[in-house]
C-alpha cells in the first residue's frame, strides 16, 4: 500500500470508530470523513460525488454495474471476450450473454461488436485495460457505437487496472457506469467504487439500511474508503511520473527477455498496453514449471489469471487473441508498479533466462 493510504486510514481503525450512519459526533467525524473521501474519488474518477456508489472492491462494483442496470431493463447483454471474470461470470448469470471478439492484440473488433449491438440490448460491458496482457480498449469508440445501434443500453466499463496508469477521468467519460478497486492502486483490498452517472439507475445488489443513497446497503468500511480516496489523490498526482519510469523500466524487462530467451515472443502491441504489464510466451516451456523456478529464485510472476484456488486457468484472454493452446501455456505475466525498482528488473533479467533454460535442458 501506498504510505499516504495507510496513514490515513490508521484513526479510523482506532479512535475514529463511528458509523457514519448515526446521528451524534462520533458518527458526524466519520460521516464527513466518507464525505470528504467521496468528492475526492469523484473528482479522481471525472464524477459528481452524488454519482459515487463505495463498494466492498472491483467485482462488487461489477457486479453491481451488470445486475444492477439489467434488472432495470432486462435483455442480452454484451461483452468482450476478454473481459475479467467480474464481468464475464456476471453477464453469464443473466442467461443471454454475447462475446465481442478481439484481435490478436486483445483490442475489441469494433465491426464484430457493432454486429451484437441492437436495441433489445441491455448492458454493454467493455473494461478500459485488461487485466492479463494489458491492452487498452478504444472505450469512446465504444460507446458511441452503443448510443447509435443499442441506444437504450448502459455502457459499462471495468477500469480496475486502467487506474494506475491511465487518466480514467477522461477515458471513461462516455461510459454509463465504471468499476474500479483500491489494492490496484495502493490502496487496500476489499474497497472500491462504481460511478453510476447522473440519470442512469442501478437497482442494488444487496439490500439493507439503505447507505449510498439506496444503491448500497451496508455500514460504510470508513477506514477502506478514506484510504482509497488518499491512495487515489496520490495515484492521480504521480500518474505521469510514475507511468513514464514504469514503462521505461517494463521496456527494459521486455526487450532484454526478448533478446537474451530464444524462442521468446511479447505479447500484444505495446503502443496499446498499460504501462505496467509485460506479458511473455517462452516456446516449450510450461508457465506452471517456470513459475515454480522464479518463485524460489524470488521473482513472484503468474500466468493466466489468477483465481481464488490459486490454481492457473487456461486463460481465456489469450484464447480469445488467437494465440494456441501451446503457447497459452508458455505464457508468463511479468507485472510492474509503482514500486518496482531498477535492482527487481535486473534479478527478473538474471533468473528468468536461467530458469527457462533449466527447464528446456530437462
Ligand atoms: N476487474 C479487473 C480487471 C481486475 O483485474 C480485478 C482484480 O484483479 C477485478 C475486476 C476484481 O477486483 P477485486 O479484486 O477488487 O474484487
């Protein structure tokens, strides 16, 4: 977590204990506190602090956005194919879900899109950045390509990994509803928010006391919710800084992988990927092997997506992009952050070319 995010949420997590539901000072304190955290979220997010719905994280927020502006007006509902399981499990629950193909760079085919798009549609959901590969999806294309073939549909966008890097504010401006979660940008687990815009209605998910103006039932998480809005005042302040020294030091990680490993190839276009994410396939390696190698030699790396087994599912992502089985299999996700140093670059740089020869030696 980012030093700002854990100071601030420290008070609330002792003396500062109210529920901000109540009535006398110590619930007033932490009333003004979501207060305050709420129109700084709001403006980090290009948003109206009326228009914030503080959810327990990113699927929580997904899920809200789907079910939600569903169960206002029912019928199919469209995503990409390589959408995170917060959306593409949410839209599957409904019944009628259509897949948007994407091309081999993981960016939506806006042709193929536009011919899912009708006006019976309910929802569409396209995420800003991907989780897996990183590649960053032409949102405003998108929607207006909404607005003129399924006019009555929300558009929602997952913008959980777009946060660290690119100006959501701006990006997602267009869209309906959009999802995003603190612990992706250095604030804590299990805290988000779901921009609902001005005019457009969600029905709640969870039912209750009737907090976020009947959206969200449920005593507000004080501490999460001021840390998020400290972690997001700092995201939005480096953002420049941090995306050019992060891609700087991702391109390095990339390009000396590249050269050192035969049989090495990147994937996606780096001119649409985030700046954070360097996503490998290694030709006749198997990801699970190598990741065992790099965890003991301290590079913590993942391939496919991680789910709550931490077990490694075939991803679908890559599926989606075209890629084959085999070298879906040999894929290695590399990911960077904000605090990632130039010393961390240098050991993935030793220990991966080590690790992927070892295994193809046998
Ligand atoms: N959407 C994307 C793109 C994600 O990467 C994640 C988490 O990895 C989520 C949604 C889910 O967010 P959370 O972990 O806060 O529930």
């Amino acid at each position: 977590m980012r030093p700002e995010a854990v100071e601030a949420m420290l008070p609330f997590l002792t003396d500062r204990f109210g529920n901000p539901s109540g009535s006398h000072a110590v619930s007033r304190e932490a009333r003004k506190a979501v207060d305050e955290a709420r129109d700084t979220v709001a403006h980090c997010l290009g948003a109206r602090p009326a228009e914030i719905v503080f959810t327990a994280g990113g699927t929580e927020a997904d899920n809200l956005a789907i079910l939600g502006a569903h169960a206002v007006r029912p019928g199919p509902t469209v995503c990409s194919a390589v959408e995170h399981h917060a959306v593409l499990h949410a839209c599957d629950a409904l019944g009628d879900n259509r897949l948007a193909p994407v091309d081999r760079n993981g960016v939506v085919d806006l042709d193929r899109l536009a011919d899912l798009l009708h006006p019976s549609v309910s929802v569409v959901s396209v995420m800003l950045a991907n989780n897996e590969m990183g590649a960053i999806e032409p949102l405003a294309d998108v929607v207006a390509l909404v607005r003129e073939r399924a006019p009555g549909a929300a558009v929602h966008t997952d913008a959980v990994q777009a946060f660290p890097w690119l100006d959501v504010a701006a990006l997602a401006g267009p869209a309906d509803l959009v999802a995003v979660s603190a612990h992706k940008f250095g604030g804590p687990k299990g805290v988000g928010a779901l921009v609902v815009r001005q005019g457009v209605t969600v029905k709640p998910i969870i039912h209750g006391g009737g907090q976020e103006r009947d959206r969200r039932s449920g005593t507000h998480n004080v501490a999460g919710i001021v840390s998020m809005a400290a972690a997001m005042r700092a995201t939005v302040e480096h953002r420049k800084a941090t995306v050019a020294r992060v891609g700087a030091l991702r391109n390095r990680l990339a390009d000396g992988l590249l050269a050192a490993v035969p049989g090495c190839t990147e994937t996606g276009d780096r001119a649409t990927k985030i700046a954070g994410n360097c996503h490998l396939s290694f030709e006749g390696v198997e990801s699970e092997e190598l990741l065992v190698l790099l965890d003991a030699a301290g590079v913590y790396a993942s391939a496919g997506s991680a789910c709550a087994s931490g077990a490694v599912d075939p991803s679908h992502v890559l599926a989606a992009m075209g890629m084959t089985r085999a070298q879906a299999v040999g894929s290695l996700r590399l990911s960077l952050g904000t605090g990632t140093t130039p010393a961390e670059v240098d050991l993935a740089l030793h220990a991966i070319p080590a690790a992927v020869a070892r295994l193809r030696t046998g």
